[in-house]
C-alpha cells in the first residue's frame, strides 16, 4: 500500500521534476493525474537535460511503470512527439501505460484558448495557450472526448463531428474565424491513435491492483496548491486541481492507499503569471533573489515575480494537501543573503491574519509581516547532512518545520540529483 503524492506547496515551479526524479529511482510505478497549460518538469538524466510536457519521470527507469492517469487532457500531437524525441534520445516507451479515460486535446480547444486569452486579462499572462483549459471546459460540460473514443473508428467520428459543429458555429457566428475541417482533424488523430494505442490501459484496474500486490507508486504532482482551480487564488489558477487529493480523482486510487504526500517548498516564493502574491519583492531585492535563483520561465525566458517564502501560504497547503512531511528546495539560492525573511502573518486593516484569507482584497492589499533571520553567508551545495548545515540555515529550516507544523523530510542544495539532504525515506 506504499502510495505517495508529491505535491508543490506554492505556484509550481518548486523544483518538484528534481524531487520525483530523485524518489522515482525507488518507486515501482511513477504516475501523472493532471496536466496543466505550463511547460512541465526539468528532469536531467545522463548529463542530458530534458523538458517533459506529459511523459512522468518513471520513463527513464525501464524497469518501472509510467502511467499518465485519467485526470490529464493530452494533447495527442505533443504527446506523439515527445515519445518520438525520447525513442530517439533511447528511452524505450515499452512501460508507458495511457488511460483510457483521459481527455484529449483537439485543434479546437487551442483556438478556445487563444480567443480567451486575448480577451480576458485574467487568463492573458502565465498560459501557453495549449488548450488544457478548454479541454478541461468540454470534459465539465460533458462534451470531452476521451482515448477510449479515439479507439473506435465510427464512435470518434460521430463525437468528432457532432462537436464541430457546434464549434464552428461558435467560431463563424461570434468570432468570424474559421478552423480546420472534420478530415483534417479525423486523419491526424487516427494517426496518433494508432501510435498511442499500444499503451492505452485500464489505469484504475492496474493501478489498484499493483498497489495490492505492494507495488510503491509514486504520484507526480504538477503546478502549486495556490493554482488549484478550488483552492487556488482563484481566477489567477490553473484548470485542474493541483492538490493532493487530485492524485485520487485522477488516477483512480482509494485514498485509504496513501501513505505519504510530500509537500515540495521553494526556499523562497516565485509566481508566474498576474495575480496575488502578498510577499513579492519590488527593484534590487527582486533582481537579487531572481538572478540567484534562475528564476526565469524555461520555454519563455520570462522573468518569474520573486518574494519571500510566506509561511501563511505554507501552512494553508499543509493543511489542504495533508502534508507528510516537505521537501525544501533552493536553500542554496540563499547562500550568500545577508538578511532572510519569512512570512509569519498578513496585516489588513489593522487586522493581523495568520490563517490564508479566501478574500483576494485582502491578499492584494494586505503587508506581510516579517520574521527576519540572519544569513548563513556560506556555500551549502556540497552538504549531505542536515547537522552539517551552518547553524543560521538550521535555524531558518527548523522555524520554516514548526510553523508547517510537520517535519522536513528533504532539503535540496542544488539541481544535481545528489545535491540533496535525506532525512526520511517515503515509503
Ligand atoms: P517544477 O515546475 O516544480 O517541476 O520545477 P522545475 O523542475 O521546473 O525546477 C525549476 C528549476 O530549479 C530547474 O531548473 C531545476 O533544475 C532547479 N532546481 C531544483 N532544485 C534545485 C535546488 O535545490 N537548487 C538549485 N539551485 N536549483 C534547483
């Protein structure tokens, strides 16, 4: 019954892909429930960085198993393609399980999001504009179509054309646009099928079954807490829920089988995109915290907005996520500040707010009030042992522990897989 979820604790961008790289190697099954419109995670293997949309980390591994779960909406193009780009690179596919169940994307639902894009603000900055979210719109509104239907020639052609219609009647009569017809869409994606068919599955089935067996599966979070479409600073969120309980809905486990859910927490915050972010630092110290850190989007270059870490923040997603025990990333970005502060409350009004306020007015307006901690001014990369770190980033780790109100299980120094303190085994 070894299940455990990795989950970010913040916007995304915690450095998860280094974490689940790190806990695959023991894991039997490495699992995907979600997608998002964002560019998925680092994972470097061999000396060869790769940039994964879709395909979990488990892929590298042979031996294990990797299953994108029923909770994704795929974009079936890309997919094709980045399982090209890794049997090129050598990266046998003969483990990758696909359910049946997930949405796929189609060139409609890329148009959908465009249009939005380009007339909402909200939605504007921080999307690819890949059309997760419409597709995720469809799923909602029963009008998705699923792999299972892509498996049948007659059924995919029925849905395929059914909903064309009424989108092309969208795109003529409010937008005055036109898109790709029904031979176009129904030839490419016969032919992606037929690439993915040999790995498309009963996901719940195997899954529930592997974990009987005492297979240990590992669910491989994607986004931050703070982008769930639920719990998320909501409309600045993503079309899915991020949250651990998401890793249950889709995939299919029980969640009596989870044993673990590690919350993945930048040493700092970072967001992409508009929308609150009560911490966030404006002129030198923003350029400081973001040259250190790298902070910059991988497939934009877009600077990412820099804060300190908010520990409101953090204890809100312990409690939503039922966090285990954190996994602390980019201490080592730290390294060379004089001053460290954490977030320990928001000031509104006169009113001291210790637990995350729902009201976005008072997330966008409200002064952070600070503990300041002193730098520890010394090099951390290659420290293996948490009693080796400087009694300063000791100091700074056990506050971040106890605020959380659960234990640090790991603390990552670098991006290099063995850069990293390992205080308690997941499983
Ligand atoms: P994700 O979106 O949460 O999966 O984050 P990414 O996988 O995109 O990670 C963000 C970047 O941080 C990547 O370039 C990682 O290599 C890097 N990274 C991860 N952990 C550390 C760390 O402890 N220190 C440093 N300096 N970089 C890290």
């Amino acid at each position: 019954m070894a299940c455990t979820i990795v989950i970010g604790t913040q916007w995304g961008d915690e450095g998860k892909g280094k974490i689940i790289h790190l806990l695959a190697e023991s894991a039997d099954v490495v699992v995907r429930f979600a997608s998002a419109d964002m560019p998925g995670h680092t994972v470097f293997y061999n000396g060869v960085k790769y940039k994964l949309q879709f395909i979990p980390v488990g892929i590298f591994y042979p031996e294990k198993l990797t299953v994108l779960g029923n909770g994704m909406v795929i974009d079936l193009g890309m997919l094709c393609e980045e399982m090209d780009y890794l049997q090129k690179n050598g990266i046998s596919l003969e483990n990758l399980k696909i359910s049946s169940m997930a949405h796929i994307v189609l060139p409609y639902h890329k148009i959908l999001d465009q249009l939005e894009a380009d007339k909402d603000s909200t939605v504007k900055r921080g999307r690819t504009r890949k059309g997760v979210a419409s597709a995720y719109v469809d799923k909602v509104a029963r009008k998705g179509i699923r792999v299972m239907d892509l498996m049948d020639d007659k059924i995919f052609s029925d849905k395929l054309k059914k909903i064309l219609e009424e989108k092309n009647k969208i795109f003529d009569k409010v937008y005055s646009i036109a898109q790709k017809g029904f031979d176009v869409i129904y030839n490419d994606y016969i032919r992606y099928r037929d690439i993915i068919a040999p790995y498309v599955t009963n996901t719940p089935f195997l899954l529930n079954g592997l974990s009987s067996q005492g297979k240990k599966i590992l669910f491989e979070g994607i986004q931050g807490t703070f982008m769930d479409l639920d719990f998320g600073t909501y409309p600045y969120v993503g079309s899915f829920n991020f949250t651990a309980g998401s890793a249950c809905i889709g995939s299919g486990i029980g969640p009596t089988r989870i044993k673990n859910i590690i919350g993945v927490t930048k040493a700092y915050t970072t967001r992409v995109g508009e929308g609150p972010f009560p911490t966030e630092l404006l002129g030198d110290m923003e350029e400081e915290l973001r040259a250190a850190g790298g902070e910059y989007g991988a497939t934009t270059g877009r600077p990412r907005r820099c804060g300190w870490l908010d520990l409101v923040m953090i204890r809100y997603s312990c409690i939503l996520n039922g966090i285990s025990g954190l996994a602390v990333t980019k201490l080592d970005v730290l390294d060379n500040f004089d001053i460290i502060k954490l977030c320990v409350g928001y000031e509104y009004e006169g009113v001291i707010y210790k637990d995350f306020p729902q009201d976005l007015k008072v997330l966008e307006n409200c002064i952070p009030v600070y503990r300041e901690f002193p730098g520890w001014k010394q090099d951390t990369l290659d420290i293996r042992n948490y009693d080796d770190l400087p009694l300063e980033a000791r100091k700074y780790l056990d506050y971040i522990s106890e605020q959380a109100g659960v234990p640090i299980y790991l603390v990552s120094v670098g991006h290099k897989r063995e850069q990293s303190i390992i205080r308690r085994d997941v499983w």
